[in-house]
C-alpha cells in the first residue's frame, strides 16, 4: 500500500474512517508551506487513516517523524 505514512501504518489507522472532530478543528492552512503541511500530516496520520499522505511528501514525513523520535530520545536521557 505505497503512499500511505509509515507513521499511519505504526497506529494501526490505515483505512479508518475520517475523524471528523480533528479535521474540523485541523484545517490545512491556506497556501500552507511545505513544513506546515509536513507538520500538518504528522498529526493527521496520529488520529485519523481517511487517506494517505500525498506521495511527494512521504519520505519527509517519515523522516520528520524519525527526527522526533530522536530528539525526544536525546533529552529523555540526559
């Protein structure tokens, strides 16, 4: 199932129904820069699985997420 986030796959929420509440309060902002919209499917692919991250950001999304990890690995040790 190429395109989905590997994030999305990770909560198990591939094919779930749309989650109408977040998206209500979530919108993509208009004209949104590449960040915001990295930054705006991270989230999504946490809460809701109603459609895939657009293929031309699937590798920065994964790699904005490894990036998270590790930083909140970083500081959970010292």
């Amino acid at each position: 199932m190429g395109g989905f986030s590997v994030r999305c796959e990770i909560v198990g929420r591939v094919g779930a129904q749309m989650n109408k509440e977040w998206h209500a309060g979530h919108r993509m902002p208009e004209k949104a820069t590449e960040q915001q919209r990295i930054d705006w499917h991270v989230e999504h692919a946490k809460v809701c699985g109603c459609r895939p991250v657009p293929e031309g950001l699937v590798a920065k999304v994964s790699e904005a997420e490894k990036r998270k990890i590790k930083v909140g690995t970083a500081k959970g040790k010292r």
